[in-house]
C-alpha cells in the first residue's frame, strides 16, 4: 500500500493523518453479520433458560445438610415442647400443696398427686381422665417441708415413654426448682434418655 496515495483508510501526509471521505459501502455484509449474530443469541438464550444439572445437584446438597443439621433439633424441641404437660401440671400441684401449707402447717399429699390437685384428681367413675389422654403419670412425696414430684412419660406417646420430669419444691421458704440431676435429657435435665 502507499501511504500517500492510498484509496482506503488514513491519508498520511506532512499535515497530519486524516480521514478519508469515502465511506466504505458495506450494507449488506453488515445487515447479514447482524442477522447472524441475532440468530446465534436467540439460540444461546434457548439453552440458557433452564438449570444445568451441576447447579441442581448443588441445591439438592444444601438441602440435605439444612434437614441434617435441623430436623434433630426439630425432634428435640417437640419433646421438650411435650414436657410442658408435666412441668405446668407440676406447678399447679405444688401451688397447691405450698397453699395448704401455708393454711394448715402441713400437706400429706397421696402418692398419686391427688390430694394436691393432680390429674388422680380428675378421673371419673371408671378411671377414665375428664381432661383427656394424659402423657405423664404423677407421683408425690415429702419429707418434712420438701416436696418431690416427678412426672413419668406413659406409654401413650412412644417416643417419651419413661422420659422423668422432677420438681423440688421448700413448702417453708417457697424455693421451686426443676432438679435437673433426675430429669431426663430430653426436657431439658442432666439424667440419659430411656432407651
């Protein structure tokens, strides 16, 4: 090519590069590039529009490892959600054991509870419960002015069954306090879960 004489492009000269005045007339290329690269993005985006199986299998990972880490923890509170039975029932028995009391000077509540308001206390003829299915068997016992009840989960729920709630509570000072030494792990004590 020569510089100066060129018929395309920049004309260099002693003034300086400039731009020639003819345009190049490239329509139809152009307008077929065009066309061509429009088709070649409508294809691209037809196979872009659902997931790969690499990113699927990604998810499907991290959801297993979310149910991993959280459906034991979810098991775990329900028991502990079914323990309220025993610690609300247990509170209303030595409510009412610390009122008489207070009344009389001394509470001898049965073994079964009933003689301070426990569920013993709602059966009717037949030993059938006015309240419902009960989860827990209740037992009481004293020694002087501590009170000792303990809740143990029945046979009517398999997956607590023999699970211990225990509540001592000072009739005299009013201390009440869950001993967590004899309740059983799964509500929140120190003692291993029934098998």
């Amino acid at each position: 090519m020569r510089a100066n004489n060129a018929s395309h492009g920049c004309h260099v000269g002693t003034t300086g590069a400039h731009q020639q005045s003819t345009p190049l007339t490239m329509s139809s290329l152009n307008s077929k590039l065009q066309l061509a690269l429009l088709n070649r993005k409508k294809g691209r985006n037809l196979l872009e529009k659902g997931f790969t199986l690499v990113e699927l299998m990604i998810v499907i990972v991290i959801v297993g490892i979310l149910s991993a880490v959280a459906l034991p923890n979810f098991l775990s509170q329900t028991s502990k959600a079914k323990a309220t039975e025993a610690k609300s029932q247990i509170s209303a028995m030595i409510k009412n054991a610390s009122a008489d009391y207070q009344q009389l000077g001394i509470v001898t509540p049965e073994t079964d509870c009933s003689g301070i308001g426990g569920p013993a206390a709602y059966k009717e003829e037949g030993g059938v419960n006015v309240g419902g299915e009960q989860l827990f068997d209740y037992t009481c016992g004293i020694t002087g002015e501590a009170l000792t009840v303990t809740a143990t989960a029945n046979a009517n729920d398999p997956s607590i069954e023999g699970g211990l709630v225990v509540f001592n509570a000072n009739l005299k000072t009013g201390k009440v306090g869950m001993n967590n030494d004899q309740s059983s792990l799964m509500f929140g004590g120190k003692l291993a879960n029934p098998a």
